[in-house]
C-alpha cells in the first residue's frame, strides 16, 4: 500500500518533461525563426564551423547558460534510458543524443541571421549534459522523486505534486517579466486576433484597458480561490500577486528606461481596473463555491472576454519605448520562453478551466 501511495508522480511524465524541455532548447536557440537563408550554405557551413575554433570573446554567462540549460536534458534522459539499457550503455548514449542535438541547432544557425553558430556553445553544452548524464547515473529517480513531491511548496498534501492552477499561476507571474502591449496583459497578438476590428480599439482605448486590467484581477483572483485549502476572501492572496507583479513590471522598467520612468506603464486606466477588478473579485469569491461550476465558468468567460480587450488595445507610446530599449542579447533564450508563455498562457488556462467546467458535476453550479 505504501508503495502505491508513493508511486503517485507516474513514470509516464518524464517523456514528457524531457520533450518538453528539448522542444524549448529548439524555440529559444532558433527564435525568431525568420529571414532563413539557403539551404545550400549547410555544407561549407558545416566545414567552417569546424574549422573557425573558439571565438575570441565571451562572457560567463555565455559559459554558465549553455552549461546549465543542457544538464536537466542530459539527467532526463539518462533516467529514462536506464529503464531499458544498463547504466553505462545509457550514459553514452544520452551524452550523444544531447551532443548531437547541441550540433544540429548549431548548424541550423548559419541559416538564420543574427544567430552565429560557436564551436564554444556546443562544447559547453556537451559538458552541461555530461554533467546531468552523471548526476542521473549517480543518483536514484525514485528517491528524488519522492523529495520533490514531499516539498510543500510543490504539494498542498504530499501525495498529490503539483497543481495545475500553482503552475498556471506561477507561469502567469514569469509572464509579466517580458514588456507586454498592457499592463499584465497576456495573449496579445502582434497586430491583434485577425477577426477584431482594431479601430475599435483606437476609440474605446482606456476603457478596454480598465477592462482587461479588472477582467486579470478576477481571472487570477478566482484561480486562487479554486486552490485545495484556501478559505474566506481571496482579496489579501490576490492583491499580493499583483503587488508582486507591479514589483517585477517596474524593477525591469527601471533597469531599462530609468527610475523616473519605472511607473510609467501603471496607468490611470490600469489603476482603475485593479480597483474595478479587486471590488468584483470580493463580490464574486463571496457568492461562488470553490470548485463550483459556477466558478469555472466565470473563469471560461473571464477568460475569453480578457483576451478579446487584450487584442483590441493598439499598443501605446511607453510601450514602443520599452521595446526599443528591450535588447536581451544574451537573454534570447529567455526573451523567447517568456515571450511564447505570455502569448500561449490563457489559452493554456483556457483549456484547463473548460476541462474542469466540463468535468464539474452539475449539482456542484453555485
């Protein structure tokens, strides 16, 4: 019975996590994946990729990154390896396969401008994944596994790991590092959604932004509310969410426009829909049941509506600055994770409510 009790994180899920994480390392060291040139530079690409050597200049982050971002590539995939080979056999192998993508992304990188393919990178992502080959081959799976899940910052009860709504909201939160058309806005399309009319956006600008800034508030603000344990007025865990984001939003701002321009994004019309948001929230969690039908279809159409005022805003003169200002440079990676998350992130809360909405049990509406 123990055994089944703690065998609750199913093997199924670390192809998944491993899938996951080398379709990352493809996006973020492909990102923006335009202006491709000919392919007939491939070969003697190749070949003066071998034979450049080592750049002349780079930075610790450069090592430390290349390093890093391949190691849990090269732990996944020793673990999973191990079910089939033997333990040496594995490591060999997963150290090729990670090398081998590492080689593959290099050489796809001559035909992308702006993107210079280094002997350097690949040999530093060799070592990140031998380094994560041996941490796997030294260290039991199932041990770990059960630290993890025993973590209370990852599970409420020490059997169930972690939430979708925790990491729907911790995604949410990493979002707003990234400068966005709005404030906390999230799934903004360049150009907006095909199908809407911007120049009703031009007109009605302020008061689509007061919306989507309120309609945030109740989406996160129901979210919490859905969370195993929590109990009475959502407004203190909410408001706390936002003073984080507000916190992150404005450190960024600051580091790239300046202190005096840190707040410039925190606009009446955002102001006034946190108010609007925070008021309707402290209605809403007092009339609707956690877990509720009700609940998650307040979230479906909460949803819905935030993504349609998100797209309607033309984007606004602070944030044309911000962006001329926003040059990650060694952060690609990174400015291309969180910019898909910020695109990708309610319609992956969107699927997620609407399953739970479906799944609800009709007696369970208030």
């Amino acid at each position: 019975m123990v055994l089944q009790a703690r065998s609750a994180l199913p093997r199924l899920s670390l192809p998944a996590w491993l899938l996951a994480l080398a379709g990352f390392i493809l996006f973020a060291s492909l990102y923006p994946f335009r202006g491709w040139k000919d392919l007939s530079l491939l070969v003697p690409g190749i070949l003066d990729f071998f034979s450049a050597g080592l750049p002349r200049y780079w930075t610790g982050f450069d090592v430390i990154a290349n390093v890093v971002i391949y190691l849990p590539l090269g732990l996944l995939l020793q673990w999973l390896l191990r079910v089939a080979l033997p333990r040496g056999r594995a490591a060999v192998f997963s150290l090729l396969c990670c090398s081998g993508l590492s080689l593959l992304i290099e050489w796809l990188q001559i035909l992308l401008p702006g993107r210079v393919p280094s002997m350097l990178d690949w040999m530093l992502n060799t070592l990140g994944a031998l380094l994560g080959v041996l941490i796997g081959a030294l260290t039991d799976r199932e041990r770990l596994e059960d630290w993890l899940r025993d973590l209370p910052l990852l599970s409420p009860t020490p059997a169930e790991g972690l939430r979708p709504l925790n990491v729907l909201l911790l995604l949410w939160l990493l979002a707003q590092l990234t400068p966005r058309s709005l404030a906390f806005s999230v799934g903004d399309m360049p150009g907006g959604l095909p199908w809407l009319d911007a120049s009703m956006g031009l007109v009605y600008a302020p008061l689509l932004e007061a919306l989507g800034t309120a309609l945030s508030v109740l989406v996160i603000g129901l979210m919490i509310q859905a969370l195993p344990g929590v109990q009475g007025n959502v407004i203190a865990p909410a408001l706390s969410v936002f003073v984080l984001a507000i916190l992150a939003k404005s450190a960024v701002a600051a580091v790239l426009l300046g202190p005096s321009l840190a707040l410039g994004w925190f606009s009446a019309a955002t102001q006034g829909g946190l108010l609007i948001g925070l008021s309707a929230l402290s209605v809403l969690s007092m009339i609707t049941r956690s877990g509720s039908r009700r609940q998650w279809a307040l979230l479906v159409v909460g949803l819905l509506l935030m993504l349609l005022a998100f797209n309607l805003v033309p984007e606004s003169e602070y944030h044309r600055t911000f962006m001329q200002a926003w040059n990650p440079r060694h952060l690609r990676a990174v400015e291309a994770f969180l910019a898909v998350l910020g695109l990708l992130w309610p319609w992956l809360a969107l699927v997620y409510c609407t399953h739970r909405l479906l799944a609800a049990r009709p007696s369970r509406w208030r």
